[in-house]
C-alpha cells in the first residue's frame, strides 16, 4: 500500500465521489434530523428504502468483483478483509451507543459533514463532539469489554 | 504519460458537458425542467441505488472500503497525542478525509443550486408525534429551535448536538464502523459482525427516539 505518498492528483476522484455522496445525501433528505426520527419511528419506508437499496447495489457489486476477480484501477488485487466477531460485545454494545447518537443527532457521521455544507454550521460543534467521542473511546478502549 | 491521461479526462468531462449543455438548449423547457426535477427531494429509489454504488467505485479506483467515521479517528490521529489507538499515520486516510470534504462541498453545491422550497416532506404521523413533544419548526432540514448557534445553549441542544455527537463518535468506533460502514459496506459483505452492529444502532435509536427524546425535548 502506497497510499500515504499518494499525489494530489490522484486525490482528486476521491473529492468528486465525495461532492456526489453530499449532493445524494442532501436530496434524498437522508441529512435530515426528521427523515431519522420517521424511520426510527418506523412512519415512513423512506429510509429504509434507501438504505435496502443501497446495500442491494452494494451486494451485486461486490460479488460481481469477487466472482469475476476484477482489479482496482491501479492493477492491485481487490481485498476485502472479514470483521472479526469475537465475543460480539463490541458490536451490539458499541452499535446502541452509536444508536442512541445517531437517534439524539439525527445524523451519523457522514451527513454530519453534509449539513455543515447546507449552512447548518452549529453542526461544526457536533463533529468536535464526535472527534472527541472517538478520542475518549480512544482512551477508554483498553478497559472495555470487545 | 499521467498529465496527458489526465487532460484527456478533461477534454472528454467538457465535450460532454458541452453536449448536454446542446441538447438541454433544443429541447423544449430543457433547462427549467431539469432544474425543477433536481429540485426536488430525490425518491429513495434513486438515492439509494446511488450511495450504493460508492462501494464499488472506490473499491475499483483504489480498493478502498467506504467507512466515513474511521476519519474521526484519523482527525484524533492528526492531534498526535500519546494515545497508543492513535499511534499510526493517519496519512493512509487522507483520500478519506477528502472524501469527506467532498461531502461538505456537495451539501454546500445542494443548498446553492438545487434547494427543496417547501417544508419537509415527512409522513403526518411523524409531524403529529414531533408535534407533541414539541417541535414547532418543520421548515428546513433539521428543527432549528434546537439546531441552531442560539439553541446549542439550551438542554434539548446540549442533548441533540453534544451529546449526540459524542456517543456517535464513540460508539462507531467501539463497534468498528457506522451506518456507512455496517449498515451498507459490511451488510453488503455478508458481514455477521456488520449485522450485529445494525440490530444495535436500532436498539439505542429506539431507546433514544421513544424513552429519551420525550424526557429531553
């Protein structure tokens, strides 16, 4: 992996992936603190139309690559490494913290950033908070249960 | 060799802009109706099909697995604390924090160029419970008498966008990714763990949305 001396160039089709995926966010209103209190609140099949779908694409894709073993752009090997269960703690314990966050903020990380974009930029106090979430967990992760 | 490649994109990015540009011209209303439909919310059919396919695409360019919250980490690791979790070079993951400034710049490009006029479409249902536990604003895309500078002040805004914004940084990197990486790389997968992780987003969404939220807002 050479990605740390990657040019600037070659950064760029990460930025236009990235201006697509805050356009999409935005109009399908997944951004939304409302769209999240509809789908937790099970009102609406909005978002999990969305997020079926998403991972529906996703899946053909992915077994589209493995099957035929296609190549990055680049000539390396696609690699997709499998998540480890372990005990599972980490996953449903870790996963309903983040639910409770994702409920509270109305948005998980990526939208986040996108309603930044869209003028919300108390939402700037919001990521800091999630940075820090992240560095305390950071500090706390040793003692946890994984 | 890389220089021409890359001015090749361009010649072809302006001929094709140029050619839509010709045929958005000819036909009647083009542009105005092109406008309106871009205007307007995106039906999860589109959208959802659309964020899935970020998955391949940056696996094809570079075999990258989309995960926006490992760049929380990687903004913990630019501060270079002694924090032994943060002890790598978080230069690995510069291709994802340009991803994420992208999504910066598409939301920005959304609020200039293609806003949704009218108020949120949410389900009746949703508007009637917000309604009682008294969210007054359904204009934009978040309630702004709590998302806004003047409500971070109060204890809903507190709850809403601190806390909320810490137990998501903690909790996706305890459970090793968020709705990007679980829900839609990881499920996409086949990922057992990945679905852990979604049955446990929605456990601490419901606690959050029907046990909480009523005692906060």
């Amino acid at each position: 992996m050479s990605t740390s001396k990657m040019g600037a160039s070659r950064l760029i089709p990460y930025l236009l992936i990235g201006i697509y995926l805050g356009i999409v966010f935005t109009k399908s209103e997944v951004i939304s603190w409302y769209r999240i209190q509809e789908m937790f609140r099970f009102q609406a099949f909005h978002m999990y139309g969305i997020i079926g779908s998403a991972v529906v694409v996703a899946a053909i894709s992915i077994q589209i690559i493995k099957k035929w073993r296609v190549r990055a752009l680049g000539g390396s090997e696609i690699v997709i490494p499998p998540k480890e269960m372990g005990s599972g703690t980490r996953y449903w314990a870790g996963g309903t913290v983040f639910g409770l966050g994702w409920a509270f903020a109305g948005a998980c990380p990526g939208p986040l950033f996108a309603l930044v974009g869209n003028g919300v930029t108390v939402m700037l106090v919001t990521i800091v908070a999630a940075v820090a979430g992240t560095f305390a967990y950071g500090v706390v992760r040793p003692r946890l249960p994984h | 060799m890389r220089i021409s490649r890359l001015l090749g994109v361009l010649i072809l990015s302006i001929l094709t802009f140029l050619l839509a540009d010709v045929i958005l011209r000819i036909a009647p209303g083009g542009y105005t109706h092109m406008i309106d439909f871009l205007s307007q919310p995106w039906p999860w059919y589109v959208a959802g099909p659309l964020i899935g396919l970020i998955v391949p695409m940056l696996l094809l360019l570079g075999g990258k697995q989309f995960g926006v919250s490992a760049n929380l980490r990687h903004l913990c690791a630019v501060l270079d604390t002694k924090v032994e979790f943060f002890q790598y070079d978080w230069k690995s993951g510069t291709w994802n924090l340009v991803l994420i400034m992208g999504v910066l710049i598409g939301g920005w490009i959304s609020m200039g160029f293609l806003e949704n006029p009218d108020p949120i479409a949410i389900s009746e249902a949703t508007r009637s419970d917000l309604a009682l536990l008294g969210v007054t604003e359904f204009r934009g895309l978040v309630p702004s008498q709590y998302f806004s500078w003047e409500g971070l002040l109060s204890g809903p805004g507190i709850v809403l966008m601190v806390l909320g914004g810490f137990l998501v940084g903690f909790g996706a990197r305890w459970a090793g990714g968020c709705t990007s990486g679980h829900a839609i790389s990881g499920l996409a997968d086949l990922q057992l763990p990945s679905l852990v992780a979604v049955l446990g987003f929605f456990a601490g969404g419901l606690i959050a949305t029907f046990v909480i939220l009523p005692l906060v807002l």
